[in-house]
C-alpha cells in the first residue's frame, strides 16, 4: 500500500504504483476543490519539480502546480514552445524558431534569417492545433550527456551543443514527440491535448504566440500592444548583441575566458547612459512633474536604480527625495504567504498603504 499525502493535509492511498496524471483524474473533484478550479500542471517533490507523468511508487509528501501559479506559467510557456518549434520542424523543417521574451501574456518569436508571412503563420498554427487535438504523450527521457551532444549535432542545433557544453551533470532531461528532441530544465506538460488553446500573431518582424488567459484557461488571452515594452525589450536585445551575449551559452564562455568583467563593464556604462537619458526627460517635463514610480518585484533592484537615478537627476541641478517601499511593509504577522509557503512581499496587501498614502498626499501638497 501506498501512502500519499498532498500539502500535510490530504491523504491517499494507493495499491499500486500511479502516476501523477492518473492521481489527478481518479480524484479529479478533490483536486478541483484543493486549487480552487486551477489546473494542475506539474508536482513539487521534496525539494524537486516533476512533471505529471512523475510515477509515484513509495510512500511520499507531495504538492501539486497549478497553471495560475507563475511557476506554473512557466511550465505552460514553456510546454507551448515545445508545441510551436514541434509544428515548425514538421510544416518548415528549415527554419530556425527564437522565441526571445514574454509580451503581455504572450510570448514574442521570430524566425532566423527569415521574416514570417500571415499564410506562415496560418500553416504552423494549422499543425499546432492538429498536434493538440492527437493529443500525443510528451516523452521524458534521462540520457548521458555524450548521448545528448550527439542527439543535437545530429539536428544541427548549435545553440543546444554550446549549452549542454557547461552542464556539469552528466544526465541530461530531454522530451520528445516522434524524432524531435527539446532540452528542458522546466518540466513540460505530459502531452500535446493540453495545449489547445492559443493563437498566432504577425507581428514584424516576427510573430506573438498569445497563450491561454490566466484567469479563464479555457479563452485565449486579449492581445494588447505595448509599444514602450516592445521598445524596450528590442534595446535589451541589442545591447547584448553589443555585449555578445545572445543565450546562456555565450554567457558561459564569456566567463570561462576571463571576459566577464569587461562584459560587467560595458553593462555598467550602457545602464548609467540610460539612466542618465531618464533623468534628462523628468527634467524636461518639470516643474509640472511631481512624482516618479518605479515598479518590479522583489530583489528586482528598484532601490538600487532610484540612487543611481538620484544622482543623475542631481546632476541636472535637482534634489530628489527618494521613498522606498520597504519601509511600508506590515510586520510579518499581517503579510500573506504565497504558493511556496514564503512571505508574499510582491502582494500590495504586504503595505501599509494608508500610511503610504498619507505621506505622499503631503509631500505632494506641499510641493
């Protein structure tokens, strides 16, 4: 017999050995309640991420991800990857899919050497939903890393070779459909009939492969054009074009060669150019401009660029007061925790916003 128990407080038993998929869909009422009508995309193990075909054999403690979840996005995202380049080896076997960043919950590709026309498009997206609706299982296999360097200089995928290069393990996680291989970090979904819904996008000179909607899995997300964003992400692109840095791997080589530090040098100058420009149009827009926001998540570096952004502006003959959000958060007693079980200081409810309110209302009356 086997004892199943999921987040320390639900407990299941099991004759036989069963995968994670087949849990879910003998108790799919009891899963539905526990992620409160999320779907469950892959399974925290001990300190470990499994994807849904994990075979569950021996007593264990468990958890499952939810596609709500931003970990569990990421699978989402990256299982649709899989899907599209999949699609793309089959209907263009030539052409080279790069999928280079998130694009408001979409994500932004293009193709190597090659700029897409609609009727492209409409011929991968066309095979994407045929592979979905087969439903085909997404094969996990665990190869040597010889065995995997060989598998892609077969495919002639040199960024995968120059990757595998400094991956110290000597196993490697690849999943396949047919004769196509993918290297993964992330656990991919077990099989194509979860990726049904999505669509293709033109959008030169590349494409949007907008996902499903994180509230409503079921309905394809609103596309909805962010044009500074998009600015944005091209300038990154090529600063690290400048930098040569266009993957992990050139990264990797930049250290093993003793060049980073000249790397971390030209990336220092380029940022404080920036900051500089920033700087230049809040002056440009004062005395009406009053306040300056600037946003990310945790350990982002939002304290660390307003000082930079404070001397710049200084510079120009301006003193900047400068407020930290740190010094609004509610003692840990009040702060939420999020799906790992940590302090959620990315939720708006971990501030004291009254007291934030407050004083911006005063600082922006006296000004």
């Amino acid at each position: 017999m086997i004892n199943i128990e999921i987040r320390g407080a639900i407990r299941l038993k099991e004759e036989n050995p069963i995968s994670a998929k087949e849990l879910i869909s003998k108790n799919s009422d009891l899963f539905k309640n526990l992620l409160e009508g999320d779907i469950p995309i892959a399974l925290r193990v001990d300190n470990g991420i499994e994807d849904l075909n994990y075979l569950i054999q021996e007593d264990m403690k468990l958890d499952f991800i939810g596609v709500k979840s931003n970990f569990g996005r990421r699978v989402l995202e990256r299982s649709y990857i899989f899907l599209l380049n999949l699609a793309c080896e089959k209907v263009f076997p030539d052409l080279k899919v790069v999928v280079e960043h998130s694009y408001h919950k979409s994500l932004y590709g293009r193709f190597k050497n090659y700029t897409p026309k609609q009727k492209d498009l409409e011929i991968i997206e066309e095979k994407m939903r045929e592979l979905a609706e087969k439903d085909i299982p997404i094969e996990k296999i665990l190869v040597s890393k010889d065995e995997a360097l060989k598998i892609f200089e077969k495919r002639k995928e040199e960024d995968k070779i120059r990757l595998l290069k400094y991956i110290s393990s000597s196993k490697v996680q690849l999943y396949k459909v047919d004769n196509h291989y993918e290297y993964s970090y992330l656990p991919l979904v077990p099989s194509t009939g979860y990726l049904r819904t999505f669509s293709l996008k033109l959008y030169q000179p590349g494409f949007i492969l907008i996902l499903p909607d994180d509230k409503d899995l079921s309905k394809i997300s609103e596309f909805k054009e962010i044009v500074l964003l998009f600015q944005t992400f091209y300038e990154y692109k090529n600063w690290l074009e400048i930098l040569g840095l266009v993957d992990v791997a050139s990264l990797n080589s930049a250290i093993e060669k003793g060049e980073i530090s000249e790397v971390i040098k030209v990336a220092e100058a380029l940022h404080e150019k920036k900051i500089a420009q920033i700087a230049d149009e809040i002056c440009s827009k004062l005395p009406d401009l009053k306040l300056v926001l600037i946003a990310g998540p945790s350990s982002a570096g939002k304290t660390t660029f307003s000082k930079r952004l404070q001397i710049q502006l200084k510079v120009n003959g301006i003193k900047p007061l400068v407020i930290e959000m740190d010094d609004y958060f509610l003692p840990p007693e009040f702060i939420g925790r999020d799906e790992f079980g940590n302090y959620d200081f990315d939720s708006p409810y971990a501030l004291d916003i009254k007291l934030l309110n407050e004083h911006l209302n005063i600082l922006m009356n006296d000004g």
